[in-house]
C-alpha cells in the first residue's frame, strides 16, 4: 500500500543532512483522484515557472528538457572538495607517475582516493568502502570499486611510501610556504579491540618485515633471514600510553613544523621502544630539502646516543631533561643560582653553566608549581593513610605492605624506610621534591639561539601532542605538563 505526500528537504545544520519536511499528506495512491492531482502539479510548475508537459507518468521527468530522465542523487559536495585539495596538492599527478613506473592500472590513484575520501566522509571498512563508492558518494572517474582492488591498492601505497610522503611534502612546503627549521616528534600508541595480537614475523631494527629466504621453513624456529633483529606482529602487546597493556596495539610517531604542518607520519609494532625511534625518523628524512634543522622532542628520547645522531650533519636538539631521574645533569642544574626572566605571564626562564658542549635552561611555570604541590599533599596523606598503625603489625605483613607500596611510584618515593623496618613519611625527600614544582630542565646544543627561543620552541612541542592524542592538556608553562611527562 503506498501513500502521496508533498514533501520538502530542508537542512539540518546540527546533523549536517537533509531532513524531509512533509507539507500535505493526500492520503493513500489508489483513493486519490489522480486528475486533480495532475492540475495541481500543473499549477506548481507554472508558478515556479516551468511549463507543464503530457499528463501522466512523465511527470516525473525533468520538465523542459526531451528525454532526460531522473536516475540517483548522490552527494558531491564533501568528495567534490577533497578530489580539489587532492589536485592542488599534486597527489594524483604523484601517483600516476609511480603507476607509469609500473603496470599498475593507472585507476590506482582513483582507488586510493576513494579510500581516503571514504575514511575522511564515512570512516569504514575496505568492503563497505565499496558499497559506499557505488551508490553513496560521486568519485569522479570511479564509478564502482572492488574489495581486491582496494586492498592491492593499499599494499603498492605501502610500498611507494617514502617516494610518496616525500613528494607530498615538497608539494605542501612549496604551497605553504612552510618554515622547517624546527622539526617537533612525539610518538603515542593506539589499541585494538581484539584479544588476539597478529602472528609475530621476522622484522628489521625499523619494524619493517624481513621475508625469510625459504618460506617453506619457516616454522618458528629457524634462523633469522638476513637483516632481522626478532620477531613481533604489528598489532602486538606493549606499554601502552592509553593504559591499555592488556590490549594490542601499534606505536604512532609524527614529525610536524613549527606551524602543526606534518611532515611525515610513522607506524610501528606496539612492542616498540620509543627512545631509538628519532634515530631512524632523523635518518629517513636526511635527504630531504629540509636545510639545517633542530629536533625538538620529549625526554623520552633524552639519551646520549640520540643526541649524538641529532648534531651529526650539523643539526642539533632541544631536548627535555627527566628532573627527577637523579642524573648528574639535573642536580647540576638544580644547584646553580640565577636569577629567572619571565616569557609570558606563567613562564619564567634561566639558563644556566654546567656543560662546554651543550646550554641547559630551567623553566618555571608559577601554576603548574601551585598544582604540583597540591598532587604532592595528596600523595602524602595516602601515604600517612596507609602505613597509619604499620608499626604494630609484624615484621612479615610490613613487608607485605611495603611491597604493595612499592607498586606506586608516586607514593613510594616518599616512603622512608628505618633500619628496623618501620615505615615512614621521608621528609627530606618532600624538601627536594618541593624543590622541583613546577620546573623543568631543557637541554640545547644550538649555541645561538635565545634562552626564550629554546623555552618557547620546547612548547611548541604540544602541537605535534595535539595531534597525536585525544588528551589535550595545556602547554608547558600553561599550568600543566606534556602527555608524555603526565604519562611519566
């Protein structure tokens, strides 16, 4: 049984579609007198000014022009604007040309497009991307896609990475106008809601697979193909920076211009140790026209290997430095005096002498000193909570309890233990902890640029933050501390 309405579409702003607004509802088709509906449609096509055609079912064809017919409605609109951007940036013209290098239909880049318009439009899998090019969306010079076409299309974008992400930054620098004398780097992790890692396979010290010589004998327990360092699968178990350790996960790394620009994006399995990673991101981006170039990174990647690779070639670092870590640095630091110079309105900055070959500055945000000291009461009255009448228990249980505290770094560092076992607040490790509110050590090894400038671009490392977590906390010297000093 079917009805006849007169409808409108009018604009949703909020749910950003088209809602249908029903004007007259007529009732159902087989009672309506079919005539009067007829000079009615007749009447609304002169008042919009259309001449009427024939009576009957070719009412429904464009009015005015013989032999065209109504057929589908797709959006245009959000892939229209993409296919744009895509052009201006010269990303099919790239892939084109790494196509024309093969014999790889050159449909490829329309494939690859599709997907990334897919994922920006209507995030989905790589079989409903499908379903979704042939009847959702207008992708011109693509009218239907199979599932096999997208994922070899994704296996040769694998392959073509570096080629690709090169030319695509190049195209973006020369567009932008971009500044690339700081590089900023920061990696997270990013889990999957499955029980099961991927089967671990023979990988480079870059995480890249490494395909034995003789598959056939590959059975778990031969010997590694040249050029592999272990075994892991992508998605694999790790520390995880979203407190999932019980999940797989991937390790993401992006380094992006002073501007939030990215520069270029990095995945790794999740078992993958962070402080190397800059090594390899440093060398992969060697020969590209990026002048000399300052890495700006967390204190994660503080170690002194790392800090040699950065100034090979004349670059250099700004790095930050774990205050609480005890190093020699740190305490150094620590014990000279001088006198701070405000950078805005909740940073204070000082520079101070205690390396030939690298500057170290001390930053002190007024705020996030007020915050720490309030985590630190917290942390204290826990603690006195915890160990409240531990002196009557026996020797065994206050092992016990020792032990438990021991699990919580932020409690046990100021847990005293006597030489007869007694549990205790340890009020000198308060002093010196007060000592640190709100501070943080900064090391350079560029002898030119201003005090300001390496407190300032250090900041500036929130940028790549923002992008790379959901979390956004302020900025250091905004009143609180980076993701990965948080996550620390």
């Amino acid at each position: 049984m079917s009805y006849l309405q007169l409808a409108h579409n009018e604009w949703d702003p909020t749910a950003k579609t088209a809602r249908t607004k029903v004007l007259y509802s007529f009732g159902r088709a087989d009672q309506l007198d079919r005539p009067a509906i007829e000079r009615l449609i007749g009447a609304l096509t002169r008042v919009v000014g259309v001449d009427a055609v024939s009576a009957g079912p070719d009412r429904a064809r464009v009015v005015g022009v013989p032999g065209l017919e109504f057929v589908e409605s797709r959006p245009l609109g959000g892939a229209w604007l993409l296919d744009g951007l895509w052009h201006r940036l010269g990303i099919d013209t790239l892939l084109r040309g790494l196509a024309a290098k093969t014999r790889r239909d050159p449909v490829v880049e329309r494939v690859l497009f599709a997907l990334v318009a897919n994922r920006a439009l209507a995030p989905s899998s790589k079989l409903a991307a499908t379903g979704w090019v042939a009847h959702d969306v207008h992708i011109p010079g693509l009218d239907t896609v199979s599932d096999d076409a997208c994922y070899r299309a994704m296996d040769w974008l694998i392959a073509v990475e570096d080629q690709l992400a090169r030319g695509v930054f190049d195209a973006v620098a020369h567009l932008l106008n971009l500044e690339v004398d700081l590089i900023f780097f920061d990696t997270t992790s990013t889990y999957f809601e499955t029980e099961d890692p991927d089967e671990p396979l023979w990988r480079d010290e870059h995480g890249r697979v490494v395909e034995p010589e003789d598959d056939s004998t590959d059975d778990g327990a031969d010997e590694p193909p040249a050029g592999a360092t272990g075994r892991a699968g992508f998605r694999s178990r790790g520390k995880s920076k979203d407190s999932r350790d019980d999940l797989p996960q991937v390790v993401v790394g992006m380094a992006v211009t002073r501007d939030g620009i990215p520069v270029r994006v990095w995945c790794w399995p999740g078992n993958t140790s962070d402080s190397p990673l800059i090594r390899q991101v440093r060398d992969e981006l060697r020969d590209w026209t990026l002048g000399k170039v300052i890495w700006v990174a967390d204190r994660g990647f503080t170690s002194a290997q790392n800090r040699r690779h950065l100034t090979a070639g004349g670059g250099g670092y700004i790095l930050g430095e774990k205050m609480r870590s005890g190093s020699a640095e740190a305490a150094a630091a620590m014990a000279r005096q001088g006198r701070y110079q405000d950078v805005t309105a909740n940073l204070r900055v000082k520079e101070v002498k205690i390396s030939e070959s690298e500057r170290f500055v001390v930053c002190h945000n007024p705020d996030a000193a007020t915050r720490d000291a309030a985590v630190r009461v917290n942390l204290l009255e826990r603690l006195e909570a915890m160990i409240a009448g531990s002196d009557r228990l026996s020797a065994t249980k206050r092992a016990e309890l020792r032990g438990v505290i021991s699990t919580k770094p932020g409690l046990n560092r100021f847990l005293r233990v006597t030489p007869s076992g007694l549990l205790r607040v340890d009020a000198a490790k308060i002093a010196a902890d007060a000592k640190l509110d709100g501070k943080y050590l900064l090391r350079t090894s560029d002898p030119n640029l201003s005090t300001e400038d390496i407190a300032l671009g250090y900041k500036q490392l929130l940028e790549v933050e923002y992008q790379l977590s959901p979390k956004f906390p302020e900025a250091p010297g905004s009143g609180t501390m980076p993701l990965s000093q948080v996550a620390a």
